[in-house]
C-alpha cells in the first residue's frame, strides 16, 4: 500500500480523536507570531494534526498574517538592483558582511546598555516568493542599519518559516541589535533541527553569546 | 516570550487604533491607508475576480470602523480584525459557492451523489473494520511529531512545505518524521496484513 493513497489509513486517520480543546484564534495567531513557550507550541501541533477545523483555521491564520506584514508599500531598495542576485550568492555575501562587522560589533556590544523599544517602521516586500525581503535585508545589514534589516528579515521569515538559512541570518541580526533572548531561543532550535550546515553555525553562535559576544 | 505589538508594523497598528479610539482627527484615514493594502491581500486569495475582492476589503473596514468601540484594547486587535477578516471571507466563500452551483444549472444538479468505493463493497466488511482498528493503533503509537506530520499528509493531503508551514518546522525536519513514521507502520503493519508501504 501507498501511505498516501490508501484509504484505509486516511479513515483511520480521521477516526483519531482530536487532542485536546481546539485552541481558538487568538493562541493561532500567537503561535505564528512566535508569541507560544515551546511545550504550548507542541500541544497546539498535536491538536492541529488531530482537528481538521482547526488546521484550517491556522492556515487561514497563517495567510492573515503573512497578508498583513507582507504588503508594505517601502522599498528601501530599488527595484531589480538585488533581486537577480543567486541565492548561494547571496547567502555567502550575508556571511561575508556578518564576518566584516563582527569584531567592530564586538566593541560596541560590550558597552550596550539598553534593549531598542522601537524599530524603525521600514519593512520591505516586493516580490511574491520575498526574495526582496531577503535582498534588502542583507542591503541592510551590510550598511549597518541592522534593526531595519532585522524587520525585513523577519518579513521573509514569516511567508518562508521552513527557510532555516534565513532564520539563521535573523538570529544573527538580532544579536546585532541587543535581543539576545530572542536570538538565544531561535539558534537553540536551529541547533537542533537545522541541516549540518546551519546547525554547526548555530551551535558557534550559540557559544559566541555564552561568551558574551556578538556578530 | 516574544512580547506583542514587538515590530515595526505592530507598533504602527496599535499607534493606529489607539488613535481612532481616542476619536483624534485623521485617525480613520490613516488607519485605512495601513489597512487596506493588507486586507486585500488576505481577500485577494478566493475564487472570486479583484474587483470583488476589493468590495469584501470594504466591508470588512467598514466593519472595523464601525464596530472598533467593541475593542476590548489595543492588543487584542490583531485577533479581532482577523476574526473580522475571515468571518467576510467565510460568508463570501458560500455565497460564492451556492452562486456558482445556481449558475451552473441549479443546486439539484451539482450535488450528485458520491459513487460507491467499489473497492469497499467488494472487501468484506469486518476485514476493512480490522484493518482500520489496526492502523489507528498503529497511528497512536507512532512518537507525536511523526504522527502529527504523517497525518497532516496522508489525511489533509498537505505538502511537505504546506506541513513545515503549518507546525513551523523546516522542511527536513517533516521530511525525516513522515520517513520515520512510514518506516515504523511499513514494520508494524506488514507484520500485521503482510503488507508493504511505500
């Protein structure tokens, strides 16, 4: 038997009694915004595999959001300057730049005090797929606006969440700008999870903030 | 934990509403110039052609605008306005639906009955209700991660990108758990029926 052609598992599969309370809109909406503990995460995971309405309802979510980060109308580069740029290309220019900045950055992060409260209100999408998220982010990153390259990361990584490189790069990015917590939490997953690359990257982050530094 | 209303646009949104809330002059105009390019993105997937996308983009505003005084606060917008959003989308996609059903010669014609599983009718009966029994045993045993990406394929039919989206998890990672759970009936199951899975 084919497992997914075969009608006999997709009967058994539906008689699965759902998992737990259906969660509701608002923790749907929080879970996509990165706003759920990891052991809330997984609840709400098992209840969507087990709750078709529900499932749903989280892709409808999933789109609300993407929808409502992904149409601002800002490009802080113009247009077709980045966007024929390879991805491997561009990948290997983010590590370039990342390595350029760090031993500056590692001065100036030992005499940060304050955590930024606000960002500056300038994320990019251009194209369907966000590649131009992605491009303008390293565009960004590269002239030292990291807060503004951390927004249009954070713009692609919400329509790509499977893009592990690039959650990479938004970890990094948000080392750059003081939200360690917040880059600690994300790398400890791709540590975990990411492809031999990336989690060999993350773990040397991760040993980079042990040590108190940044990119 | 990730505080709400931490990004750039978040922060835009919640200025937006606590202004309009406060009835300050300007308030609904500039909420609507942030609001209106976003809904249609939300309503521009449907079966529906752009001009009407752009008619359920207005109700859904004209409902925000009207009812925004129902707001318990500024942070909650998000939810509300998603409840809002797809309530309109909802209502659109039956009308829409019955619409098309009237237009393609009635309600009567378009809801024929399903054929019979002629595979179904001819396998006796009490086989099938034991192979079923047997695979939702096997399913329940299945470690939760690999039985909740294995169902999501083989239930909702979702793809490999579709799952990772769905659970925020890489695409390697849904890959390797629907491999393993596959893996694990293939064993168990074949020991059961003598069967293969592929």
């Amino acid at each position: 038997m084919n497992v997914r052609d075969d009608d006999s598992l997709r009967r058994a599969a539906a008689q699965l009694p759902a998992a737990g309370p259906c969660p509701g809109e608002t923790s749907l909406l929080a879970f996509y915004r990165g706003e759920l503990d990891e052991d809330q995460a997984d609840a709400l995971r098992e209840h969507l595999a087990t709750c078709p309405a529900c499932l749903e309802l989280a892709r409808d979510a999933r789109e609300f959001l993407v929808a409502l980060r992904g149409a601002e109308p800002a490009p802080a580069v113009p247009p077709g300057r980045v966007a024929a740029t390879p991805r491997s290309r561009r990948t290997a220019l983010w590590v370039a730049a990342a390595a350029v900045t760090a031993l500056a950055a590692l001065g100036l992060y030992a005499v940060r005090t304050e955590r930024p409260t606000r960002r500056p209100a300038e994320v990019v999408w251009r194209g369907d797929d966000g590649t131009a998220a992605y491009d303008a982010a390293m565009e960004h990153f590269r002239a030292g606006r990291f807060e503004a390259a951390e927004a249009a990361l954070e713009t692609y990584v919400l329509a790509h969440p499977a893009d592990d490189r690039a959650r990479l790069d938004l970890a990094v990015t948000r080392m750059r700008v003081g939200r360690t917590a917040d880059a600690r939490r994300e790398l400890a997953q791709l540590a975990e999870r990411g492809d031999d690359a990336v989690r060999a990257e993350a773990r040397r982050w991760l040993a980079e903030l042990d040590r108190g530094g940044a990119p | 934990m990730r505080p709400s209303f931490a990004d750039p646009f978040d922060a835009r949104l919640l200025e937006g509403v606590r202004r309009l809330r406060a009835g300050e002059p300007g308030a609904a105009d500039a909420l609507d110039a942030l609001l209106r390019p976003r809904l249609t993105g939300y309503f521009a997937r449907g079966p529906w052609p752009r001009d009407e996308a752009q008619d359920l983009v207005q109700k859904a505003l004209v409902l925000v605008f009207t009812s925004v005084g129902q707001l318990r606060d500024e942070a909650s917008f998000i939810p509300w306005l998603f409840a809002i959003a797809r309530n309109v989308r909802s209502t659109a996609m039956r009308s829409w639906s019955t619409r098309g059903r009237w237009e393609a010669g009635g309600l009567e014609l378009a809801g024929d009955p399903p054929a019979p599983d002629e595979r179904i009718r001819r396998e006796d009966a009490q086989e099938e209700a034991r192979r079923i029994a047997a695979l939702r045993a096997a399913l329940g045993q299945l470690p939760s991660r690999q039985r909740q990406c294995l169902l999501l394929r083989v239930r909702d039919e979702l793809s490999y990108e579709e799952i990772a989206g769905v659970f925020q998890l890489s695409v390697h990672t849904v890959r390797n758990h629907i491999a393993q759970a596959k893996e694990s009936l293939r064993r168990r199951f074949g020991e059961v029926f003598g069967e293969t899975i592929e």
